[in-house]
C-alpha cells in the first residue's frame, strides 16, 4: 500500500523531495483527471480518485484564473477587504458558484438554500476548492521561483559592476540558504483546515484505503485536531534523513514502509516502534521523520472525521488497517 500526502494537490519541489526522501511512490491526490501527470516529480504518483464533472470543474477554474487577472494589481488590503467576492476564499462564494455550473450544466431548479447538501454536491464543492487552490498555489510557486532567480541575477549584476566576485559567492551561498530545501512553502500554511476537510472527502471516493498519511507542514499535522478531533500521538523520530531520492536509500524505504504496515495491520499494537537503521550517506541536507499514531482510529474513521461525515456513504472492501498513521517530514 502506497503513502498519501495531505493536504495540498499540488507539491513544490521543496515539499516534493522530502517527501521522496522518506517514502517511495507517494500518492498525490488531484482534484482533476486532467491534473495528473505521470512525469511528475520522481517519487510522486498523482491520482484522481474521482471522475466526472471536469467541463464544469474547469469553467469554474477560468472564471477564477479570469478573476485573479482582473484583481493583480489590487493592495492586500484592497483584497482583504473584498475577500467574500473571491471565489477562492470565500466558502459562500464557491457554494454560488457550484450552483449556477449545476443549472448550466444539468438544468437544476433553483435549490433550497435550507437543503441540506448531499455527498455527490459535497464532493463536487470539495474538488472545486481543491481545484482552484491547486491553481492558486501553482501560481504563487512559479511567482517565488521567478523572484529568487531575479535576485539572484540581480545580487550577481551589483557584485560584478563592483568587481567583488569574491562578495558574490558569499552572497549566493546566503541566497541559496533562504531559498534552501528546508524552508517551509507558503501554501502549507494556508487555509490548512479548509484544504484538509476538502481533501478528506476526496480521500474517502478512493477505493484503495492507505494506512499511513504523511505531510510535510507541521501546520496541517496540528490542524487535525481542530478539523476532526484527532488526536496524533508521536512515536518515533528519525533524523538525519539524507534528502536524497537515491537508490541507495530504497531498501531502507521499503523496510520503512514495512515497519509501520506491521504496526497498522496490529489491532493492539505496542506504545514502541522500531525503525530499520539508516544507511550512511553522504547528504548535505537531511530531513526528520516523526511517526505519529492517530489515536483509537482506523483509516477509515481518521478520513471519515476529517471530512465531517458520520460514515462513508462508498462502497469498498473493508480495510485490514487498525491503525492510522500520520507522518511529518520537516
């Protein structure tokens, strides 16, 4: 059974490679068929558990791309002060516009605004904002990108009209620090409990039920409390993880995986678990795995309380997982 990242769909190359470092194969949800690519990120299976209702998805998407363009060169207080307009970040606004695609589409009568949503409707919302987020956080990626590499160039231009290629390369290495590996993405501080709900629905249309989730925003591992009342209990932490996807590395992911598939499969597992140690690698960056245990639930009710259901309303084989594990890669 493969790791499921949570909760963004869409991984920079920073979240990507420490992810990579710890598991092989990590699943990626998408909210969007047309999402997944299979040239991803080595290491990365992206995957829509769900089909159906793309045309109205992606029409939605570019009255959102359209707005985004329209609104770039507003302040951030101009925002905040019209964020109920923003589809985006406003649950109402995105709830408006799922229902004028559905009469579009489907020729709905208009719904009572006191009906309560089915699983279909809340499923459709859920990929809706995980949709728009993908864009968004694919957006603000390129943004960051394009900002380092001009102030790079930049830093390079003022040291050689100065003549101070020695100053340069000190000041790229100071670059090359803030901009390293280790630091944190924006988007995994962003509207976390929102993506975490939305992403727990479209983890519940999966027919594959994976036992251990992993995440690289301590944020989102905190969040899970507040979103669904779990409770991650930490086992273990491994540090030193050469962020590396290496085939050196794979036997020990494997024996990884293994370890913590035992401890799933245990419906009273122990208050231990033991690692396989780590191979010695040359690595100038490392990675902590910390193993949590999300306490008295099994994949399917940890999915299940995320996504604010009482029970999956799909049809699947019942899960030989007893336990749910959550890992955090930092």
């Amino acid at each position: 059974m493969q790791p499921v990242y949570f909760p963004l769909t869409y991984l920079s190359k920073k979240a990507a490679r420490k992810a990579a470092s710890c598991f092989s194969n990590t699943v990626v949800y998408q909210a969007l068929k047309s999402s997944t690519d299979p040239k991803s990120f080595e290491g990365l299976e992206t995957v829509a558990p769900v089909s159906g209702d793309e045309e109205s998805l992606l029409k939605a998407i570019q009255s959102y791309k359209s707005w985004a363009e329209l609104h770039q060169g507003e302040s951030l207080v101009d925002l905040k002060a019209r964020m109920d307009e923003i589809p985006f970040y406003s649950d109402q606004s995105i709830s408006k516009i799922k229902t004028d695609i559905q009469k579009r589409s489907r020729h709905l009568s208009e719904p009572d605004p006191k009906e309560t949503k089915t699983p279909e409707q809340a499923l459709f919302t859920a990929r809706l904002f995980l949709a728009m987020a993908h864009e968004h956080d694919a957006g603000e990626n390129q943004i960051q990108n394009d900002l380092e590499g001009l102030g790079t160039l930049e830093n390079k231009l003022f040291h050689e009209l100065k003549g101070e290629t020695e100053d340069f390369d000190e000041g790229l290495k100071f670059a090359q620090a803030i901009k390293s590996p280790m630091s944190a993405d924006p988007a995994e501080d962003y509207l976390v409990e929102q993506r975490i709900s939305a992403w727990a629905r479209l983890a519940l249309a999966d027919s594959r039920r994976s036992f251990v989730y992993i995440t690289t925003s301590r944020t989102a591992l905190d969040s899970l409390a507040d979103v669904g009342r779990v409770k991650a209990e930490p086992l273990i932490s491994i540090e030193g993880i050469p962020l590396t996807n290496g085939e050196k590395l794979e036997p020990w992911k494997q024996d990884l995986m293994k370890v913590l598939e035992d401890y799933a499969l245990n419906p009273t597992p122990s208050a231990t678990l033991v690692p396989p140690p780590l191979p010695m690698i040359q690595a100038e960056d490392t990675v902590t795995l910390t193993v949590h245990t999300a306490l008295e639930t099994n994949p399917e009710r940890f999915l299940n309380q995320l996504a604010g259901v009482k029970e999956s309303t799909l049809n699947r084989e019942n899960s030989p997982y007893h336990q749910t594990l959550v890992c955090l890669v930092s």
